[in-house]
C-alpha cells in the first residue's frame, strides 16, 4: 500500500461485487505465467517477465484497497478482520481473524 492509499474497509456485500473484477485481473495474470511456463528443464522461465506480470497483478490488486498476503492470495480487510480469496475459488467463501493466516481461515455460513 502506498503512502497515497488510504486502508479501505469492506463490507462483505461491497468485497464480493469486487470479486469478479479480481477474479478477471487475476486470471490474466494466472495465463501470463502459464505461458511463461515449460515442461523443458533445460529452458530457463523469462525470470524478469515473470516479476514483471507479478507486479503488474499486485499493482491492481493494491489499487483496488485489497490486501496481498501471496501468489493469488487475497484479503479483504471487514474492521474485524479478513474475508479471503485464494485464486481459483469461485465466490468469497472464507473469513479469519487479523491474527489468524490463511491456515485459520473458515468458511462462511
């Protein structure tokens, strides 16, 4: 998050109407890698293109108020904690507590 970016607050309803552009951003992203991708081991993977598309997806990502906590893994601050995504999930299922990781996560009701 930039000095310029304020930390932004979701309520659920307002993080699940932004999942589908997320979900659109990240899927590019996931298909850019996978292009990068090869079965040679010989050839090495383009490590700069690689960064390159990374940092492109945690720029939007960052811009949309959201928070980064790894590859495809996103959190949507509540105030009380995290409604999380992890790419390729279909909907918003998951919620933990700001002390919690993506290992305590449960699965809303």
């Amino acid at each position: 998050m930039t000095a310029t970016q304020e930390k932004k607050i979701f309520t659920y309803e307002e993080a699940a109407a932004l999942l589908p552009e997320v979900r659109q951003i990240t899927a590019g992203a996931v298909a850019a890698v996978d292009e990068l991708s090869t079965d040679d081991e010989d050839e090495a993977v383009d490590v700069a293109a690689f960064n390159r598309i990374i940092g492109e997806w945690a720029e939007q990502i960052l811009d949309l108020g959201i928070e980064i906590k790894g590859l495809w893994l996103i959190d949507f601050d509540s105030g009380s904690g995290y409604y999380c995504w992890q790419y390729p999930e279909p909907s918003l299922q998951h919620f933990h507590g700001y002390e919690e990781g993506f290992g305590a996560r449960v699965k809303l009701q």
